[in-house]
C-alpha cells in the first residue's frame, strides 16, 4: 500500500520530535515504565502461563534477549501479547504492557507484521483485540491503544479497512470533540500518520473528518502545537484533488485566515500557506481555485501577506509560497466582477457593509443569480441567519434576503419554500437594534409588491419633514 506522503515536515516515527517528547502520553509512559510489574505473582496464582511467563520477562527490558526473541520466537510473542491483553483486567498492568508494545514497534516497524503473522495464523482479526480496548474508561489506555493502531494500520503491508477503520476514524473524530482532552496533541499525532495514506484519508473525509476539524480549530480553544497538528491534517487531505476542490464549502479558508492572521510560531504560518497553496494548486476545476482565491482576498489575505512578506523566515518555503500566493491572489482580483466578489463574501460567511449590498444596481443586474447552482447562495444566507451569532452577518443577510425578494419577482415564493421567511421573522425580536431594523425592512419587502407604491410613501414623510 503506497503512503503518497513521505516527505513532509513531520518525521515518519511520530515518537521523535520535541513535540512528541513533551507530550502527556509520552510522560506518563515514562513513567509506567519504571513501574515494573510483578510477574511472579501473576505466574505463582495461575493467572498468566509459564510461557507468557518466560517471554513477556524477557521483552519486557531492551537487549539482546528482547531482540532474539522477536526475531526467532515472534508467534510466541505475539501470542502472549494477545493473552495478557485478553485475560487481564488491571488498568495499571494493561497500561505497562501497552507501553512495552509501543516501545517494540518503535524500535523496528517491520515488527507490526509480528501481531498480523500471528492473527492469520489463528485466522483472527489483528484489528479486534486493540480496537476492543478503544471502549475501556481508562484515558491512558485508550490513547495508547489508538497510538499502537496508528502505527500498525500505516506500517503495515496490509491496511485497515472495512468497518474497523470506519471505527477507529471514527474514535479519533470524536476524540477532538472531547472536551478538556489532555491527550489532544496524541490524537493529533495519530491522525497526522494515518492522513498520509490516501485511502485513509478518502474514509476520513467521507466521515466528515474535514468539518470537525475545522469546527475545532474555529473553537480557539487550542495551543499552537494543536493548530500545527490539525492545519497539517487539512493540509495532507488537500493532496487528493476530489476533497481539495471541496474545502471551501467547509469555511477551511475563513478559519486558517484567522491563524495565520494570529500565528507567531514560523511552523504554523507555514503550514498555513501550504494549505492555500494547494487549494490553488490541487483543485482540477480552474473556476474551483478562482474562488478559492477570491475568498482569500475577501478574508484579509493579501494583507496578511504583505506583512510576513516583510519579514525574514528561515524556511525558504516559506518565502516562495508567500511569492505564490501573492501573484495568484493579486492576479484574481484584476478582473474580479461584482458579483464574483459578493458570492466569495457569502460563502465565507464574514459579511460586512461592502458596496455591493447597498448597490440599486447590483441588485437589478444579478438578483435572479442567487438562483444558481440550486439556489447555493439563497441557503447559505438563510444558514446564515439560522446559525450566526455576529449581529453584523445577521444585518447584512436579513438586508439581502429583502433586496433578493424585491429585485426577484418569484423571490417571496422561493424564500418561503427554503424557511427563509420564518427566519428573517425570528429577528424581528433579536436583542441587536440594527439586526431588528433590518429584519423590519426585509419582512416588508416579503409583505409588500408594489415597489413603486412604497417607494413614493417612503418619500412622502421625507418631503414633508423638509417642508416643515
């Protein structure tokens, strides 16, 4: 199985690094190493055999014992491995034998092939036995379980797949919705190895890998080393051309504007450009990578660039993808229509008081085009006024949906069929003054179908004010 990412700024051993060093798993395996099981007592009760016995004492220390014996008795090993796993219960001695496991792989990764040797020989799944142990309350378990997983389903010569990758995908996904998780940067590091296979990543996606990620890095809730870790996640994904002509449905650009307009580490910024890169890059539909970068421009791109262009990065990546970047973003907005403008500004979802919203002439000439592509830009308008929390967003959409329904004459119709209406409505009572004038003025367009007629009362009062 080919891993299509091999030369990337993370080392292949995810256990090398300061990173890796400083983290919580890392530590406390420090630690449960040096808390040496009682193996005698385990063989004197019956509990373990004289086997298990004699090969766990003998892997469980580095040398040369623990090297012959998984170089000439690996089915032994593997299989004490698989019963001492299966039969005992204690956390802390599960914890301690996990750890010796994770040791041996890292020591030689061809040794993944021992626990598949061993698994075919008693047609079993390798998977089974590790994947069991996810659902355990224990949070040192379970990461270091996931950890071993990693390793296994990327070193090996036969993949993960089926319902048992679905599961493990699955385990890490929700592992980043865990609030107050102390073993991130380890699910982070996990991930990092398994996105570099492609088809792993294919699964990934396809379990809405992309939108949890990027819903955890908008938390802000996340050290630098995490952003490092999940923008390098999106950023492997973006080699797959099919998922990196889709990022931008899923506000990857808005969210990574906003890191790289915060960053202060050289190794988060980037990574940040080589994400942008690619989702210029990747993308085989040219109008895809069009607007892509017309929404990095409508997200303070281009400036942010100007800036780290004045500094120095060691990194001459960095440099040449700052180069890059500024000619494609400089170059896509030479020729930018109004109406390309608005639609970046609407699907990133930062709306403001840009010219086009309070443009008569806009609205005349491009109204019928929210239309297009399903009515794509008519819902992320009413997501928008369902989901928002910015009372800025909020005015400006309520002002949109009303000049949609005014200057479109089946607009009303359309806006009722999607629940926009009901939503505008909502914002009638909402605590921001402006959100309720503007939701005032877009539930009258909705109400009323004679513009000319409303026109000229509007200008009424204006005429009599002056008089008096």
């Amino acid at each position: 199985m080919a891993q299509t990412m091999t030369t990337s700024g993370l080392p292949e051993d995810i256990d090398r690094g300061v990173a890796g060093a400083t983290s919580v798993l890392v530590q406390r395996a420090n630690e449960i190493r040096q808390q040496k099981v009682n193996w005698p007592s385990y063989l004197q009760s019956q509990m373990i055999s004289q086997e298990d016995y004699d090969v766990i004492v003998g892997v469980e220390v580095p040398g040369q014992k623990r090297t012959a014996l998984l170089t000439n008795q690996r089915y032994q090993v593997a299989r004490t491995f698989m019963n001492l796993l299966g039969h005992i219960s204690k956390d802390q001695t599960i914890q301690y034998i996990l750890t010796i496991v994770d040791d041996i792989l890292s020591e030689d990764k061809t040794r993944v092939e021992i626990f598949k040797e061993h698994a075919r020989k008693h047609k079993e799944s390798m998977w089974s036995p590790f994947l069991n142990l996810l659902t355990r309350p224990d949070t040192f378990i379970i990461n270091m379980t996931a950890r071993i997983i990693a390793k296994l389903a990327c070193w090996s010569r036969v993949p993960m797949d089926g319902s048992d990758l679905t599961f493990y995908l699955t385990w890490l996904k929700d592992q980043l919705r865990t609030p107050n998780n102390e073993y991130m940067q380890s699910v982070g590091r996990c991930l990092q190895m398994m996105l570099r296979v492609e088809e792993y990543r294919t699964i990934f996606y396809q379990l809405d890998g992309v939108v949890t990620i990027v819903q955890v890095l908008s938390s802000g809730k996340h050290n630098f080393q995490i952003q490092y870790q999940l923008t390098f996640c999106l950023w492997v994904m973006t080699f797959n051309n099919a998922i990196a002509e889709k990022m931008n449905k899923y506000s990857v650009i808005p969210t990574l504007a906003d890191i790289l307009n915060e960053s202060v580490k050289e190794k988060v910024t980037r990574i940040t450009l080589a994400v942008f890169r690619n989702l210029i890059e990747k993308p085989e539909d040219p109008s895809i990578a069009r607007e892509n970068c017309i929404q990095m421009v409508q997200c303070k791109v281009l400036k942010q660039l100007e800036l780290l262009a004045q500094r120095k990065f060691e990194d001459e990546d960095i440099t040449a993808d700052i180069e890059y970047l500024n000619e494609k973003l400089q170059n896509s907005i030479q020729d930018l229509s109004s109406f390309e403008e608005y639609c970046s500004e609407v699907k990133s979802g930062r709306m403001e008081w840009s010219p086009v919203h309070k443009s008569e002439k806009f609205w005349r000439e491009n109204a019928g085009r929210l239309n297009e592509k399903n009515y794509e830009l008519i819902k992320i308008l009413i997501n928008l006024l369902e989901t928002s929390n910015d009372p800025l967003v909020l005015s400006v959409a309520c002002h949109d949906v009303g000049e949609y329904t005014r200057h479109y004459g089946r607009g009303k119709r359309v806006l009722e069929q999607l629940g926009g209406k009901q939503c505008v409505m909502q914002h009638l009572t909402h605590s921001d003054p402006n959100v309720r004038y503007e939701a005032l003025l877009a539930v009258q367009k909705l109400m009323v179908h004679n513009w000319e007629y409303l026109g000229k009362q509007l200008e009424k009062p204006e005429e009599n004010s002056s008089r008096t």
